[in-house]
C-alpha cells in the first residue's frame, strides 16, 4: 500500500504542477474572470447589508420609504449580479477548452506514437470528463470566494462581533474538510481502479457464460467475480467511511454559524449589535456562505479526485504505465500455459512414465443427498493411450471428463494427471478439454486456432494442424488464417473443426473429446481422432457417440453405475451386456452420402446425435437402445424416399 500511496501522491503532484502552469499561462483569463465576479461580490454584499439597513433605517425608524428603497437597492445588485454571471460563463469556457484541446492532442499523440489501446476512451470519454470537472470546479470554488468576501464584508461593516461569530466556525469547518482531501482522493481513485476491476473481470466472464456452465465452472468463476465485488465493496465501505467527514465539515462550517448566532442573539443585541445587522447576519450565512459551502465541498470532495485521476491517466508523461492483461475466464477448453511453451519432457530410460491419466478410488455425487453418479472408481490410462468412454444419457459421461479436467472435485478418492494432484495448476496445464458445444468467439481464424497457445504460431505449424484435423477445407473456403470469422455463421460442425484444431495446437499432452465431434460425419470424425491419436506425445480419451468411435480406442470405457467395466471391444462384448446393447443400436442398416457442411437447409452434417446416412440411430438422450428413423426436414418424409 504504501507503494501505491507514493505512486499515488508523485502523480498528483505532477497533474498539481501542470495545473499551476496551464493556469499561469492563462492569467488574463483569470484577471477577467476576477474582474466579472466582482459584480456577484456586490450582489453577495448587498444580500444581507441591504435588508439589514432597511430595517435598521427603515422600517423599524418608521421610515418606510427608506426601507423600500434599500431594498430596492438590493433588487438592483441582483441584476448587477446576473449580469456579471453571464460573463463569467464566458470566461470560463475561455480556460476550459484549451484544456481540452491540450488533452485531445496528448491522447492522439500518445496513441499514434505508443498504438495506446486505450486511447479512443480517452478520446471519447476521459477527456470529456475531465472537461465538464474542470469546467465545475472553477464555478464552484469561484462561487464560493464571491460568497466569503462579500458575506465578510457586509458581517464587518454590520458588526464586527459578527464577522467573529461566523467567521470562527467557517474556517474550522474549512479545516476540517481540506484536513482530509488527500486521503478521500486516495480513497476516490481505490473505488474507481476497483470499479474498473470489476468491469473488466466481467467483461471477461460473461461471454464465456455458456461454457462455464456447460463444465460446472461456475464456482471458480464465482469466487474470482466475488473477489473483484469484495473489493470495490472494502472500497465504497472506505470511501463512504471517510464522506463523513464533508458531512462533518458542512455541518460545523455551515449550519453551526446559525446556531451560533441564535443563541449568542441576547448577548450580541446587547453589546450594540442591531436587530437589523443580526437579521442581515442570518441572511448572508443561509442565503450565501451555506449554500456555496455545500457545493464547494460536495464539488472538491468527488470532483477533484476525479478530476486528478482522469488527468493521471489521460497524461501519464513523468511515469510509465503498464496496463495488467485483461483476465481471461478459464472456460472449458482452457488449458493453463506456463509462460514458455510447455511440453513434458522425454522419459528418463530405464524410467516407466507416470499414467496420463489415473483415477483412485474416485466417488462423485452432484449433492450431499444425491446417488453417487460416479462411485469407487478406479482407473488408468497410460502415456500415449487412447480411450473411448461410452453409455446412456445422464450414466455420467461429461462428468467423468469435467473430474479429469478439475473442473469438478469427487467427493472422495484422488485423480492425477502425468502424477500431478487434480484440481491443480500443474495438472491443468497438460490437459485440454473440447466439449460437445465448442467456443468460437469473434477474431480471425488463426486468433482462434492459436487460443491456447502462449505465444505466436508459425503458420506451417498452423497449416499443418488444420491439414492433419481436417480444418483447410474451411481454412481455404474463409479466405486463409486471417479471415475474420463470425461464430453466429458458422455451422455447430464447423465449430467443431476449429476447436479440435486449436487443442491439436495446445501444449496439452492429455486431449479430453467430450462428444466434441458429434456435429462432424463418420469420415470427419475418424479423421480428426485418428490425428490426435498419432498426435506425438498425446494422449486422448473420448466421450463416443458412433460404435466406430469405440472401436477406433485402444480400451472401451462403459460406464453403468456399479457395473461399470473397462476393455477391449471383443471382451466387453462378452462380459458387458449394457455395451452388447449399444454396439446393437449403433450398428447401421444402410448407408446414404452424408449431407455436406454449409448444406443449404443450414443442416449440419450431423444433426443432434444421429447422422444422415445412418438408417437407424441410438436417440442421444433416451433409453437405452431406443432408435429413430432420420427424415428430411422440407417434406417431413424419410430421407431418399425411405
């Protein structure tokens, strides 16, 4: 803190100075802006001097004529003073505008000169604030000058017991609030840098909202968004804290001066002070001195410290700035790069490499109360293996991937990737996971292609990636690596190919294919699969969805609550009856050319969980061994005529 306190004060210094400086170089303005306010100064004078002769002359002496034209005069300072504001507008534009001007120039240099992101806000936003700041500022500093030495000049040309009353209570007030100016402006710049924070984690979560909760994320992503609110909570806390202060201030400079001269009536009535001077005393507090204190403090308190905080940003030139990376929300397909490419390295020889993937023990239930979904389990996928993991709908699928991504915590029992502690940094940063839904956000291709890669991608590795998943057909047809790409056109295949080729391109040896090529037809599928099992170093465990998908895998996964078995295709179709079913309701009975990506019915080459082609398909989320007939989707009848 106390760090950020030093940085703190050396820029404001540095904005104070060439506040000093800009006003310096513009006395004639201020010498003008003087000369108009000397007119609201008679008016001030006039507010309480008037109404105090009228009735001591006046009124009171039986003279009415003369009271009337004591007001009368005030009535005319009024007009005076009107017009003198008028002028003082004027005047005030006239040091406004160069200082926008002045900032205007600084942010497009900057951002010519330094290709500043930050720039057009600046441009756009920033310097208009600090304009209409400055701008309120001087109004209200000049307004309250014009009220304090006319109000002091009509309190001691009335009595000089009452410029003592007044006077007393106004500077301590004063006191008090310039007391604390420094630390409410520290606390100021806290809520807004916390504010920002805030703004900027959530513009980093919200997009990815779908995939957060697409993989259970939601409480990691809750307690970093909570931290953030936590923050700028400790901060408004603080800020509102050191507020009551103006509060303090206000009330002791403003509102004790009528208390005081209430109650010190008798005593100032008796020591020569007139009824009317004490009535005109009461005027200048409640019609001037309170009413310009209010806005003074009220003004400084939030203005000035936004205004020094907008400055400090808009013209950084005594200290550097190096802006924090936006965060970016670990969503599902998120690995967590080390800040060089990381690759693990070669076993040792002689030395058995630890397991991709192992599962001890491991017992998972969505609730305290709920049946385990997934109960006692106990598995090991070896460096370089593939796996197929297979089932009905709702047996527990996703969640085995979702655990082996960290992305959930079993209940009991431990999951180790590469011998490192899931959840964890280490483990996460040698897995990725694509899910059934994949994430394409707006950028070029290669940016998205290149997501989980810390640094930049040679574009023969890039090529050779889409080549090897089978993504250059779509590469060429968007016009190269560079083409900008819009994820509302793109079919849910397509989006398929560029999330299967951006974890090809990952650091991450262990790759988890949750149904993430059920949009892709059988032929896009085995090739995709096939290019992440030869992938070097790779590791690959699919959710399936096609028999042919299963039998591609070295080990068949079938998970079946307490029954739940792990081998080859041939011995699972002895021992397991639940996948004997499934291989029965995979199995296809005809076989039509599958519908080509970008069709123009915009239906994707597979369409929910069976393909065109197909004549008979497992239905994705019913019973097991349930089958539907594919139809077309213009004539409500059976593809082909069928």
């Amino acid at each position: 803190m106390k760090g950020g306190d030093g940085a703190y004060g050396h820029g404001t210094a540095a904005v104070r100075r060439r506040g000093l400086r800009f006003l310096r170089e513009r006395w004639r303005v201020l010498v003008r802006l003087g000369g108009w306010s000397a007119l609201e100064t008679g008016q001030t004078f006039l507010l309480g001097y008037a109404p105090a002769r009228a009735l001591d002359a006046g009124f009171l002496d039986g003279r009415a004529r003369v009271g009337l034209g004591w007001l009368a005069v005030a009535g005319l300072g009024v007009v005076l003073g009107a017009y003198g504001t008028g002028r003082v507008y004027a005047a005030v534009a006239a040091l406004v505008e160069p200082l926008r001007d002045r900032l205007v120039a600084r942010v497009v240099a900057r951002g010519v000169r330094e290709a500043d992101g930050r720039a057009l806000s600046g441009l756009t936003q920033q310097v208009e604030i600090a304009r209409d700041t400055f701008a309120g500022l001087i109004l209200v500093s000049r307004s309250f000058l014009v009220a304090a030495v006319g109000a002091f000049a009509g309190l001691f040309s009335l009595a000089p017991l009452l410029l003592l009353v007044v006077a007393a209570p106004l500077v301590a007030g004063l006191a008090l609030f310039a007391a604390t100016l420094r630390p409410l402006a520290r606390r100021q710049r806290a809520y807004l840098v916390a504010d920002e924070a805030l703004a900027e984690q959530m513009g980093a979560v919200c997009p990815g909202l779908r995939d957060v909760t697409a993989c259970g994320a939601e409480a990691r992503i809750g307690a970093g968004v909570g931290e953030c609110v936590e923050a700028e909570r400790r901060a408004a806390g603080a800020l509102a804290r050191w507020g009551v202060t103006r509060v303090a201030s206000l009330a002791v400079g403003g509102q004790l001066p009528v208390v005081l001269l209430l109650a010190a009536a008798p005593w100032l009535l008796s020591h020569d002070v007139t009824p009317g001077a004490l009535v005109g005393a009461l005027t200048y507090v409640t019609q001037s001195l309170l009413p310009a204190l209010q806005n003074l403090i009220h003004g400084l308190g939030t203005g000035g410290s936004r205004l020094t905080v907008v400055l400090g940003r808009l013209a950084p030139a005594d200290r550097s700035r190096t802006a924090p990376p936006a965060a970016r929300p670990p969503g599902p397909e998120t690995t967590r790069p080390h800040s060089t490419p990381h690759r693990l390295p070669a076993a040792r020889p002689g030395r058995t490499p630890a397991p991709a993937l192992a599962f001890s023990s491991v017992t998972f239930a969505h609730g305290p109360h709920s049946e385990p979904v997934v109960r006692d389990l106990d598995l090991v996928v070896p460096h370089g293996g593939h796996l197929a993991v297979v089932g009905p709908s709702g047996i527990g699928k996703s969640t085995l991937t979702a655990l082996a991504a960290g992305l959930l915590e079993p209940g009991r029992g431990q999951i180790r990737v590469y011998g490192m502690p899931v959840p964890g940094a280490e483990a996460a940063a040698r897995r990725v996971l694509i899910p059934q839904e994949a994430y394409v956000h707006t950028g070029t291709l290669a940016e998205n292609l290149t997501h989980l890669r810390p640094g930049p991608v040679p574009e023969a590795e890039l090529l050779a990636a889409a080549g090897a998943v089978g993504l250059t057909p779509l590469l060429d047809a968007l016009g190269g690596p560079g083409a900008p790409v819009d994820p509302a056109a793109l079919s849910a295949g397509e989006r398929q190919l560029i999330a299967l080729t951006r974890a090809y391109l990952s650091r991450a040896p262990l790759v988890l294919l949750d149904e993430a090529t059920c949009h892709l037809d059988p032929d896009a599928e085995a090739r995709a699969e096939r290019a992440f099992a030869a992938r070097p170093g790779g590791t690959l465990v699919v959710v399936a969805h096609r028999i042919s998908s299963a039998r591609r895998a070295d080990r068949i996964l079938v998970m079946d609550g307490r029954d739940t078995a792990c081998g080859t295709h041939e011995a699972l179709l002895a021992a397991s009856p639940l996948y004997r079913d499934l291989v029965g309701g995979w199995a296809p009975r005809a076989s039509q050319p599958p519908l080509p990506l970008r069709d123009a019915d915009r239906v994707d080459a597979v369409a929910g969980s069976g393909l065109a082609g197909d004549g008979r398909h497992v239905v994705a989320h019913g019973p097991v061994g349930q089958v539907q007939v594919p139809r077309d989707l213009r004539d409500g009848g059976a593809l082909g005529g069928q």
